[in-house]
C-alpha cells in the first residue's frame, strides 16, 4: 500500500549552487497526492511545482523543476531519492526558497528524519511502472538505459581522471534497505580544480569541503575521507534514484548508466514516456509491494554512517 509520513519533518540549511539559507518541510499528504513542492515565497496559485519528469529543465550540475509559471525548484534530487528510498509515496515538501539544503552532501539527514518521524500506511496500492522494452539514451559519452527485470536493480560506472576516483562501478539491487544502507550517506564530489569554474558561472557558491567530497589529483580533500572507497559511483547512483523519481512511482526494471548523470536519466524518461509499447502501469500487490524500496523499513533495522 502507498505511505506518507506520521508528522512533518523540518530541516534547516543551505543551498548547494545559492549559497542561501533555506527552511525546507516536508510534510504527509493524502493517498493519490504524489510528491509537490510548495514554494513558501510565491504568492498563491503560482506556488505548487510538481515532482515529475516533464517539469525538469536543463541545468548544470543538479537536476530543477519549474511549473508553468515559471517558478523552480532545484537540488532536488536528493530529497527526491530520500523519498524514494524510503518508499514515500505521498508528500508535500515546502521551503521559502528556489533551492533545497545540500545539508552534508547525501541524503543522510533527510532518510533520518523520515526514519526518525515513522510513517503511515495507506488505502490506495502503489503502482509502478514496469518496462516492457530496453529504452536507452547515448549521448556525448553518456549512457542510460532501463530494461524489463523482475525487481528494481541498478548498475553504474564512472571515470573520472583525478586517481581519488578513477573508474568505478557498482551494481545493486534496489529492494527494501538496500538504498538506505548502500547509498544514501554517499555525498556529491567535484574536483577541485573544478570549484573556480562552477563558481564563475554562479554555481556551487554554497560549497564547503564539509557538504561535498572533494578530491585533487589522488587526494581528498574533505576531512575524514570517503565514506567508501567507491562513494563517488555511489553517489551517482544515489542521484539516479532521484531522477528516476520524477517518473512518478517506482520503476520496475534495469537501470544501467555510464557517466550519465542528470540530462541523460531525464531524457531517457522522456524517450520511455514516448513509447507506450515499452512500459505498463501496474498496481502493486502485497508480494510486489514487499520487494519495493523501503518496504518495512524501521529506525531500528537500519545502520546508517557518516
């Protein structure tokens, strides 16, 4: 069955690309309501913007959504996987401002918070979209594609030239906890030589070395280190989550991306969405909804890191 959360959660922190401070609440919502984000700032009518693939607009480095009047949200990504992790259903997430708090960099601090509040069952099943046909998206050196598979499973590779990170992959399967105790604490990296550029073009002015992993040549910058030795394809996978996110339900099926990020995923919704012969609306039933990202998740199974 679909779920919300028992009470809102709150949190408190600073745009990763603004620099800005930003109040972000997340609060349950009714079965059949799906994920909106509810700008607090914006005068009513103009407000909602909702958390699908056809509101995304192309941007650098973080995935943003903007409704038909122009007002975005951007940096959702990693809510957005939060959500999807935890198999939230049904939520309103609203902040007084254009962007979400990178908090630490991962999603940690918003799969603790909804872990921490609980959450509640509801009447409607969940429905799921199942692919049919392999879809995929090959551009620029970027691969996407999803493909029929009996369960939700992702496969990632990265390469990267600084020797930090190098070529990585990961492959997992996404059912139950695994993205809350594989994924979610991996934060967003860069490069260092990286960080004068992005912040000419006005972007990651929010960025210390304690919300993001930041390597220059074979070291790392951060304090601490990784998290994994793997935690950059980590985090790239964490982020796919939340792209996929935006199609609308959990996705049963194959994910494979190479050195894709946020453009490829987005397009290869559009390019599924464009094909009704590859994919299917289902309603999940218990067996189905068991095998689903958070299902029976609890504080206590769950061993999370920083």
């Amino acid at each position: 069955m679909q779920k919300t959360l028992k009470s809102n959660v709150v949190f408190i922190g600073t745009g990763l690309h603004t620099g800005t401070d930003v109040k972000l609440c997340v609060r349950p919502a009714s079965a059949e309501t799906g994920i909106w984000f509810r700008r607090t700032d914006v005068a009513a009518g103009k407000d909602f913007i909702c958390a699908n693939w056809q509101f995304s607009v192309h941007t650098e480095l973080c995935t943003r959504l903007e409704n038909e009047d122009g007002v975005s949200v951007s940096t959702v990504e990693h809510v957005m996987a939060a959500l999807a992790g935890c198999g939230i259903n049904n939520a309103i997430i609203e902040l007084n401002g254009p962007e979400l708090p990178i908090m630490d960099g991962s999603a940690l601090e918003f799969v603790s918070g909804f872990l921490r509040v609980g959450f509640v069952n509801q009447t409607a099943p969940v429905r799921a979209l199942e692919i049919l046909e392999k879809v995929e998206v090959d551009e620029n050196g970027a691969y996407a594609a999803l493909e029929p598979y009996s369960g939700i499973k992702m496969d990632f590779m990265i390469d990267f030239p600084d020797v930090a990170i190098g070529q990585q992959s990961k492959s997992l399967d996404l059912a139950n906890g695994s993205f809350v105790n594989e994924l979610s604490n991996s934060r967003t990296f860069c490069a260092n030589s990286d960080v004068n550029t992005m912040r000419s073009k006005g972007l990651a002015l929010g960025g210390t070395l304690m919300n993001a992993l930041v390597v220059d040549g074979e070291n790392v910058l951060s304090p601490g280190g990784m998290r994994y030795p793997d935690e950059p394809v980590r985090h790239k996978m964490l982020d796919a989550v939340g792209d996929l996110a935006l199609a609308g339900g959990p996705i049963i099926g194959h994910y494979i991306g190479r050195r894709s990020g946020h453009t490829a995923t987005n397009k290869l919704l559009k390019k599924l969405f464009s094909d009704p012969s590859a994919f299917r609306m289902i309603d999940c039933d218990l067996e189905m909804t068991m095998c689903l990202p958070g299902a029976g998740l609890v504080w206590d199974d769950i061993s999370l890191k920083k």
